[in-house]
C-alpha cells in the first residue's frame, strides 16, 4: 500500500524536538506516512518555495500563528484544506 504524503508546517524544528506531544506526533506519522516537516521560517523567508502534490497537509503552528501567517501559508499549499492540530488553543 502506498503511504499517504502528508506536509506538516512547524514554528520551528525546536518545538517539534523539545515538545513531547509534538515530536511523538511526527514520530507517529513517520511510521506510516511520508512526510515532509517545514518550518515557518522556511514558509516567511522562502517566497517561491515549492513543494510537490501532498495528500494531506497538517498544520501544527500555533492558532495565532497560522492566523498572522496566512496569505504566506496559502501561497504555499493553495486551495489544499488543511489539518489543524494545536496545543496551545487560545
């Protein structure tokens, strides 16, 4: 069976390292997913990065975050929905 290929939008490779549920998350996905973790950085300072066709895209940045982001995040996934997952609900 093919596995599914998931972009998942991270503040940073820091949090995902040092936050527990975060890092168990991608350890997760990676089991059974291909995924591709990228960073907000990556997302503000790369204008023309491009990624290929993803089956799904997860974002684990911050609610607020993803909200201040927005016009740079949908340039880079498009009209793709997007999965929210957020600890830190405000």
């Amino acid at each position: 069976m093919k596995k599914l290929k998931v972009l998942v939008l991270v503040d940073g490779q820091k949090y995902v390292a040092e936050n527990c549920y975060a890092h168990q998350l991608i350890e997760t996905l990676q089991l059974s997913c291909d995924i591709t973790v990228v960073s907000l950085r990556r997302i503000r300072f790369f204008p023309f990065l491009r990624f290929g066709k993803y089956d799904r895209v997860l974002s684990m940045l911050r609610q607020r975050t993803l909200l201040n982001f927005l016009p740079e995040v949908r340039r880079l996934v498009g009209d793709s929905p997007i999965y929210v997952y957020d600890q830190d609900p405000w």
